[in-house]
C-alpha cells in the first residue's frame, strides 16, 4: 500500500511539472509574439517638426504620422521610444529600437554603420526673407545682414560659399528670435534647414519666403539594424504605396504647408 502511495504521488508530481512546463512555454510563445508585432520608433523627442512634444507633452511631429501610418498598414503596433541621439546607432544594433526615424542624415559613415531606407525627404539650408523682400537670389546677401542659429549646420553651410565673404553674419540662440529680427527688420534675411523653415513658415499667416537659391543639401532617410533589409523593403512599399494614394502629401501638406515629400 505504501509503495503504491508513492508510486502515485510521484506520477501526481510528474504531471504538475509536465503542465508547469507547457505554460511556461506558451507564456513564451505569446511574448515572442507580442515583442515580434511590436514596431519601436528611436527618436530625439525635441525636433520639430519631425518629432517632438506638444502642448500635452504628446510626441507628434512629420515623422510621427508617417510612422503612425506605416505601422497601421503593417498590422504592428507602434511605441515612440525617445534615445540619446549621441547613442542611436548602439540603440539599434542592440535591438532595443526597430529603426531610427526622426529626419535622420544620410551620410557614408551612417550606411556603413546602418542599413538605410531610401532617402524620403530632400533637406537644404535655405534662405528665407520677408515676403516683400526685394533680395531674390544667394548673389543678393551681398552687403546684407544675414541671421543663423548659432551652432547649427547653417553657419558651416554658408561659410563654405564665396558669398559669405560678402555679407554680415547675426547669431541667434535660435531660429524664432531670426524670424522675429527678420520679421521687423533688423536684418535682411535668415539661412535655416528647409524642413524646419517650411514648417515654421506655415504657421507665420504668410510672412515669409524662401529664396529658389540655397546651400548644402542634404537627405533624410530611415535607419534599420545592419542588415535588417526585410524590414526595410517592407516600409519602402508601404511608403510607395502611400505616396502613390497621396497619403504622404497629406501629411507634408499638414506639416510643411506643401508636398515636399520625394517620390
């Protein structure tokens, strides 16, 4: 009688164990799943207007609507995770974003280190002037004051040009306090990033243009883990097909005032 005790508490436990094992197992098998379905966006959350905070500290920006749609057609779910820019490239290699998507510069060093998309947006330093601006073109800075963000690539962009030698630099902590300059007059016209002026100049009722004349140009692309082409391929078809519907000139429209968006 004994032995047949323990001959029964020993299959009772072999079977606890077996059924102990199988949850486990599909417990696994769902958080595969979910990590696996699950699109993670690295993103510098304080660049507008590609990604950035609003008023109730809600990232939204270009890139976010982009992102947002492309995830929705994929049947993924999205999380906006913001890095330290400095750090991205480990962020993605580590696998702890699926991309970096937030008006980043293609560059060699970066399609050495990342597998990039195709470039989605064509980014120069451009120069903006009031709407009733006689100047027309860069000849025109001639002998003019010319505001930039101090810091900022604009200033290594206008020096590298002869003009620059012919014309009187102002600094701004950023680009508002230029527009403002600009604005009432104290100086004559602004060099800034395209993708930054075009959304800025939406919101400004018309204040301001930009010039057919520009610096360095430069393109945006979005950064996958090296390698991860499959990844890749798949957001370039749901960006073509976007741009074939004219859903992404929509969103550039939304926040550029325009289509500025290649195709």
């Amino acid at each position: 009688m004994k032995k047949f005790i323990i001959l029964t508490l020993i299959a009772v436990s072999v079977l606890a164990a077996g059924c102990k094992k199988d949850t486990n197992s599909a417990q696994n098998t769902t958080e595969t799943n979910n990590t696996a379905n699950l699109f993670i966006v690295g993103l510098d959350d304080s660049f507008p207007p590609m990604g950035f905070r609003d008023n109730n500290n809600e990232i939204v920006g270009f890139d976010i609507d982009m992102a947002k749609e492309v995830t929705k057609r994929l049947g993924m779910e999205i999380k906006l995770q913001p890095i330290d820019w400095a750090s991205k490239e480990l962020e993605l290699s580590t696998g702890k974003i699926s991309c970096i998507w937030n008006g980043l510069s293609v560059s060699p060093a970066r399609e050495e280190a990342m597998t990039l998309s195709k470039p989605y947006l064509a980014n120069r330093m451009v120069i903006i002037t009031n709407q009733n601006s006689p100047l027309n073109a860069k000849a025109d800075l001639e002998g003019k004051k010319v505001g930039l963000q101090t810091g900022s690539t604009a200033v290594a962009a206008l020096e590298k040009d002869p003009v620059s030698e012919k014309l009187t630099q102002v600094t701004y902590e950023n680009n508002v306090l230029a527009l403002t300059d600009l604005n009432i007059g104290r100086i004559d016209a602004v060099v800034m990033d395209e993708v930054v002026a075009r959304y800025m100049i939406s919101k400004s009722a018309n204040l301001y243009k930009i010039l057919h004349d520009s610096f360095d140009e430069e393109y945006y692309a979005i950064a996958f883990k090296k390698g991860n082409t499959e990844l890749k391929d798949k957001v370039e078809k749901i960006l073509a097909d976007m741009a074939a519907d004219g859903t992404s000139s929509e969103i550039s429209k939304k926040w550029f005032g325009e289509d500025i968006v290649l195709k």
